[in-house]
C-alpha cells in the first residue's frame, strides 16, 4: 500500500527572494514612481529628515503625488508625523522583525491601494525600520537607498558597518549640529565612508537646524526626475 | 545570517507541495541543498526551518542537509572548475568577503580567474542558493491515483484474476 509520495521540488529561496525585489523595482518603473528608502540606526534622525524633504519636497510636488510607508516594529508614530502632510500613507508593524522585506512592501503597496495608486505618484518614500545592520541586506527595489548616521552614533559608525556603507547609494551625516559639543571628528567619518564607498555622495545635514537640507534635497530631486525617466 | 527569513521561504515552497498533493497528510522528510556560496549556516537552518514549522503540516520532519560545492564557469574559454578545500575555508573566514558573498555571490566571481586562460569573466553555475530539493509526504489511505492502483493490485488473488 502506497504511504508515502515523494514529492520533487527543485525550488532554490534564496534566487527567488533576490528575484523578488527585481520584482518589486519592475512594479515601480511600470508605475512611473521614483522610490527613496531610507535605513540608519534606531533615533538617527531618519523620521525627522524625512518631514523636513516631504515639507520642501510640498514646493515642486503635489501632496498626492508624494507617498510614505513607514516600517518598525511597533507603533504608527512615524507614520502619523508624515500623515500630517497629506500625503499617502502606511504604516508596516513587523510585531519583532528587524527589517522590512518585500513581502512587508507587497502588502504596503496594496493597502495603498495597488499599482493604480502607485501610478498617482511621483515618489515614494520608504523608511525602513531603525536599524544600522539587517535591513541593507534586504534590497526593496528602490532607486536610491539613502543611509542616515548620525554624528552622536560616534565617529566609528562607518567603519564598523562596512556592509551597510558600501551597499547605500546616498550617505547623509545627520546632527551635524551636535559633532562640536560631542567632540566628534566629521572629518574622521567622511574619509572612512569615502574609502568603504567611493561613489556614494555624502551630505552633511542638521534635520533640527536645516543645514545642509537644500544640497540633500537638490540631489534627491535629480533622483527622482532620472528614476521616473527610465 | 538570517536562516530564519531562509527557513520561511523553505517552508512556503513545502506546503506549496504539499497542498497539491491529494491525500497529503503531512511532510516526514525535507531535503535541502545548501550552497556553500551562500554561506548559510545548516544547523542554524536546521534548528530555524524546525522552529517555523510548528504547527505546520511540516512540523516534526527529517531535514536532510546537503552542502553543495560551488562550481565556476570561465565565460572566455569555457572552462568549469570547483575550488579546493583550502580556497572555501579561505572565503568563509574572511569576515569582509564572507559577508559580501553572502549578500551577493556573484561579487565573488569578481575575484576568480579562469585556471586555463586567465580571463576574469567568470560566472558562478552552482553553490549559491539554497535548493528546496523534494519533500516526502505521508498520504491517507484513500488519497491519490497511484495509491489506488497499488491496491487494486494487492487485492488481486495470486495467479492473476
């Protein structure tokens, strides 16, 4: 009698993740979208930079054209703080995962309301959840991942995550502000991003002062102009 | 790194399977192919893919590891080698090099020339992935085409009908 059913399968995970988020950038590119995410540690500035883009970013775009998925663990205070603009807006709570992965992004696009709703922008902005390490090993597809360090993280941030730097497409230094009442050495940090990254720009800000937000913004614009291009 | 986002995907292409297996009762054997390019830990693996598969017509499976070695191609000439020992050991160790080949193998290929003519265009044909090979699944008595046969068979008196 027979029992048991050998069932071939032949299937390899790790092709097929990495397939996924090809799938994720195709979805963008027929939608027309430019898609910016944005990764950094834990309370490296990353909400706070992005309310002062999506504030200038209002001057050139419309606030439908703009949309927001906001991802960490728990809570919807990212997203809330971003939804005050009027932009489109949603929030992932992983319950405990580190990262976002495309699955995350998937369901996020549909709550938003599909590829139709992702046709209405011009660009999207996916912060990823508050971490300096998992989440650059989890591309989404996006035509610029931006990494957020700030200056109170401590001059070694680049070295020590060499992964993260080399694979950011754009460096921001936030908290700039604070690099002199800290007695931090930007200078020391700029030389070690430029060494693990040579073609990253990088972008010295202050999120709270405004310094440096026009050059970020200008570049970011560039981005989003060439992305929707392609 | 991560075995348990690998150890998700493993289980998603299981009960693939076995939902199109009529009659499936649950999964008693799963067998991988780990690349050795992938630098996937098997225990890790083996104690994550456990863990996900609670409550799952997966759960309490043999997991039947096999690490495959990586095999390159040389793009010029044609050539196709497998690294020694030596030259694995090497990578794996290399804290900088292992954990970008873990993100993407195919920055290893980078770094190979072709043993015959030299050349740098070389492409990586085995031992990056992680293969969900096949999967043995217990079926009810009743279920499936050629489980019927096999009895009709064994009702038949000896001799022929």
């Amino acid at each position: 009698m027979v029992e048991k059913v050998v069932k071939f399968i032949g299937r390899d995970v790790i092709e097929e993740n990495r397939k996924k988020a090809e799938g994720l950038r195709r979805l963008y590119d027929e939608a027309g979208v430019a898609v910016l995410e944005f990764l950094g540690g834990p309370g490296s500035g990353k909400t706070t930079l992005i309310e002062r883009l999506v504030e200038r970013m209002l001057k050139d775009f419309r606030p439908q054209e703009i949309g927001y998925i906001g991802g960490d663990v728990a809570t919807t205070l990212d997203t809330e703080r971003i939804a005050r603009y009027g932009v489109r807006h949603v929030q992932i709570n992983t319950g405990g995962t580190c990262h976002l992965e495309v699955p995350h992004v998937e369901a996020a696009i549909k709550a938003l309301g599909g590829v139709d709703a992702l046709k209405q922008l011009k660009v999207l902005i996916i912060e990823n959840v508050g971490n300096i390490i998992c989440p650059f090993n989890f591309p989404l597809g996006a035509h610029a991942r931006i990494m957020v360090a700030d200056v109170a993280e401590g001059e070694d941030k680049f070295i020590k995550h060499p992964l993260s730097t080399r694979v950011s497409d754009i460096i921001v230094i936030n908290k700039v502000d604070l690099a002199e009442p800290i007695g931090i050495n930007i200078n020391k940090m700029i030389e070690d991003a430029k060494r693990l990254n040579p073609r990253a720009p990088i972008f010295l800000v202050s999120a709270k002062t405004g310094e440096g937000l026009e050059e970020l913004y200008q570049h970011l614009l560039g981005v989003i102009n060439s992305s929707r291009k392609g | 790194m991560h075995e348990t986002s690998i150890a998700l995907s493993i289980l998603a292409a299981v009960e693939d399977a076995f939902k199109e297996t009529p009659g499936a009762k649950r999964v008693t054997r799963i067998r991988l192919q780990v690349g050795m390019l992938s630098l996937v830990d098997p225990e890790a693996l083996r104690f994550a893919l456990k863990v996900v598969s609670r409550d799952t017509p997966a759960e309490n499976a043999e997991i039947e590891i096999e690490m495959v070695k990586p095999r390159f191609r040389c793009l010029k000439c044609g050539y196709e080698w497998e690294p020694s020992d030596e030259d694995i050991e090497r990578i794996s160790s290399d804290p900088q090099l292992s954990t970008l080949v873990h993100i993407n193998p195919d920055v290893l290929a980078s770094y190979l020339t072709c043993p015959r003519c030299g050349s740098n265009e070389v492409d990586i044909v085995r031992g990056k992935g992680v293969i969900v090979h096949s999967i043995d699944i217990e079926v009810d008595e009743g279920g499936g085409q050629g489980e019927q046969e096999q009895m009709k068979e064994n009702s038949r008196p000896p001799g022929g009908a």
